[in-house]
C-alpha cells in the first residue's frame, strides 16, 4: 500500500491476510502515522502481518525491487 495515512485500509488488509506467512508492506512518508496506526495494528492482533517502511515511496519501491519481492 502506498500512503498508508491513517492505517485503516491496511489494518483491514492485514485482517484477511492468513495469519501464517500474510503480510502486508505499507510505505508512508511520515513516520509519525506508523506511530499513530501500531496502536491500532496491535488491538486488533495484525501487528506482525503489518510491515510500515518509512521514507519516500519510490526509494523503497527501488528497495523492494533489489530485495524480490517486487517483480518487474
């Protein structure tokens, strides 16, 4: 998910995800909303589905595409 704001929409993800081997990879920009949302992610027992990496979206587009897990 890219601009994860809020976290609502990858909380809700991450809830359908199977609970072995679902993740979900959410960039955002402001570290301050992964703060916001990890509350949130733990009551609703999603937190280790959900993986925030903070910074601009392209570079960590760039990472993920050098790590496999996007393929181009």
């Amino acid at each position: 998910e890219v601009g994860m704001f809020t976290g609502t929409t990858t909380l809700a993800i991450a809830d359908v995800l199977p609970k072995e081997g679902g993740k979900i990879i959410a960039l955002e920009l402001d570290d301050y909303l992964r703060q916001l949302a990890n509350p949130f992610f733990e009551k609703a027992g999603v937190k280790e589905r959900i993986e925030v990496r903070i910074g601009k979206a392209m570079d960590s587009i760039q990472k993920m595409i050098k790590e496999g897990l996007i393929l181009v």
